[in-house]
C-alpha cells in the first residue's frame, strides 16, 4: 500500500528504462527489459561510493503514469519503455531490496509519487548486482511494458 514517506509494501510502482530510439534495441516480438534498465546512472554511482545505498527511482502507479515518470528524465527526450513492478515480487526476490515512498518537490504532475528502489549495491559482489538486475528484468518482462517519449 502506499504510504507517504515510508516503506511501501504492496502496489506497484513504474521503472522508466533506457532508451530504444536506437537501432541496437530493435527486436521482434513483444519488448522486453534489459539488465542496463535498472541499472544506477552517474549520480546514483557517485552516491554508491559516497557510502550511501545503491539506489534507483521507480515511481508509484497511484500517483503517477508513465507519461508523468518520464518527464523527470534528463534531456534529451527519447522514446524508452516504463516497466510495471508489483512491489511484492520486489520484495520477495532474496535481497532484501525496500521501496520508499520518496516524493520529489517539485510542482510537476507526478511528483508525489517517486520512490526509491533500494538496496541494490551496497555490501554485494558484481555477481549479485547481475542476478538482481537479472530478477527485476524477469519481474518486468511478466507484466505491462509501455512506451513513452518520442524520438529525439
């Protein structure tokens, strides 16, 4: 359920992935996640080797579409997917990951519904960070893939 500021533990939450404007994304079939799309950006290593847990944006579906999601991307505008994620499939993968309700300040519609997605780095060998990539794919690839944006 959603809970402002707090630990969420059921609902669903949005990740916006990577983009696929390009042609190296092409592929027959239905979309399907990557590992890179859950993967942390520059910032969010930066704070990885500050200390802090790895930690990447997903956004709560009842307060925020897809649409609204990828406005807080950086520019430029791409076209990417927005992956669904079932929060209890999140916390039932065998890392102990946490969703917070985390809302930006911000006057943009969707704001109040970004979470934090986390613990997907700290104290973990490359191996695991793969498998929970791996698992967050899995996990995207059995529910709704949207796509968003446009081609920049």
């Amino acid at each position: 359920m959603s809970a402002p500021y707090g630990e969420m533990t059921d609902g669903t939450v949005i990740r916006v992935g990577l983009d696929i404007s390009s042609a190296d994304r092409f592929f027959p079939g239905p979309p399907k996640a990557e590992s890179g799309d859950f993967a942390l950006n520059s910032a969010e290593r930066e704070d990885v080797k500050a200390g802090k847990p790895g930690v990447i944006s997903v956004w709560d579906v009842a307060f925020t579409t897809p649409s609204e999601a990828y406005e807080f991307l950086p520019p430029p505008p791409r076209r990417r997917f927005a992956f669904h994620l079932p929060i209890k499939d999140i916390l039932g993968l065998a890392y102990g990951l946490q969703v917070f309700h985390s809302p930006i300040q911000d006057e943009r519609k969707g704001a109040y519904g970004h979470c934090d997605l986390q613990d997907l780095t700290t104290s973990r060998d490359g191996l695991t960070r793969k498998d929970i990539r791996a698992d967050l794919v899995a996990i995207a690839d059995r529910n709704a893939i949207v796509v968003v944006g446009q081609v920049g």
